[in-house]
C-alpha cells in the first residue's frame, strides 16, 4: 500500500470538471451524494472520513476517462513501484495461467498477477482480438463488462456480496461481479472454488447449498 495524495478529493473533483454530479451518477453507477463525500472525503452523515474502494475508483476510471491504476496509486492503493508498464503488442503475452484477473480499458489492458499489476497499450486490433480468443482457453471468464477472472485462482466465493478472492480467507485482492454473471456461473463457481482448495464440494457448499446447486445445475440442463 502507498499513501494517498494530498487533497485526493480534490483531485477527483477536477477529474469530474465541468460535469454535474447527476451526469457522473449517471455515468459512474455511484450515487451523486456518495461522489461528492469522495470529493469531501468525509461521510457527511457521519463526519467520518471515506476512502474510495479499488471497485469504485474503477468505476470512476471509466466515468472520467482516467487511467485507473493512476487513480489506484493516487489513493494510495498502490505504489509506483506495483506497477509495471509495458508498450509491447500481444504477441508478446504474458503467461496467463499466472493471471489473476484482466481488466480492458478504452486504451490499455491491466493485468493482476499475486505480484503486481502490469499494464500494457492496446496497439493492435488483429493482436486484440486473438488475445481476447485466448482468454477462455486459459479458463478466464467475462464477470462484467470490462472484467475477466481466471476461475483456476479463486479461492473464496462470496455469495451474498457478490465478491471473489483469490485466497481463501478473503483478506486479500477481490473483484466485484454483476449479479447476471453471477447467476450464470453461480455453479461453476462453487465447483472451481472446491477444485481450487482441494476441498469437496459437499464441504464447500454445506447441506443447505448444495441442495439449493443441485436445483441450479438441473435448472440450467433443462434450459
């Protein structure tokens, strides 16, 4: 973890410039009133002091056109130091079985390793494309519009939030999917989380899950 700039509020406010609070509600996915306790960092229900969360900065990110390992470094969520930026083209991938997760932006794709995160240029649209082919072979899935996770590294699957980890106390890295992903891959998921911590899938799920699975996977055949 670094430390976050001086006025960082301030900084996300002269990212939003110009533009209402309603327009980036609207293009953020975040509440007005919360994007402008971020820009105050302070709840000012409760006069606490707020630090956006890596989910939201990203959907600031996307709402400002705003590098978002920038935005994560400028919290103080990262240091320099995490980040690895490269300008090579796909041919030159990463291994990706050693991939946690990939985000694509408009202009570069960010990749998080256990290590660190590397960012690279989008500079081919051929290369683009094969790449995006390769994700799946590698048992990556789309879990959000921007958002694909390598199902051979989660460890813990939290139902209720909505959240994956890619440990198995759920203290470390996480990542938010949309509650239509995870409808979708609810079943794979419990059963890769299982394979993944060398655990049974009785013992994942307990009694009361696994009948609620068994009703999913027969749903999902009948379909």
């Amino acid at each position: 973890m670094g430390q976050p700039i001086a006025d960082f509020g301030k900084f996300l406010e002269s990212l939003r410039g110009s533009m209402s609070l309603r327009e980036a509600a609207k293009k953020s996915g975040l509440s007005h009133a919360y994007i402008r306790d971020l820009e105050l960092e302070r709840n000012r229900s409760t006069n606490d002091r707020i630090t956006p969360s890596p989910d939201t900065l990203q959907k600031l990110s996307i709402a400002y056109s705003y590098p978002y390992t920038e935005l994560m470094i400028k919290a103080g969520h990262l240091k320099d130091g995490d980040v690895v930026s490269s300008r090579t083209n796909f041919r030159e991938e990463l291994d990706l079985s050693h991939v946690h997760y990939i985000e694509i932006g408009i202009k570069e794709i960010i990749y998080h390793t256990e290590d660190c995160l590397v960012t690279r240029t989008v500079d081919s649209l051929l290369d683009f494309s094969t790449f995006m082919d390769k994700l799946e072979e590698y048992g990556f899935r789309k879990l959000d519009a921007d958002l694909y996770v390598n199902f051979h590294h989660i460890r813990k699957y939290d139902e209720k939030r909505g959240k994956l980890y890619f440990d198995e106390q759920g203290t470390g890295p996480e990542v938010t999917i949309s509650a239509l992903r995870q409808k979708k891959y609810h079943a794979l998921l419990m059963r890769y989380v299982a394979n993944n911590t060398n655990k049974s899938l009785e013992f994942t799920l307990g009694k009361t899950a696994k009948g609620k699975l068994a009703q999913i996977i027969e749903d999902h055949v009948q379909s």
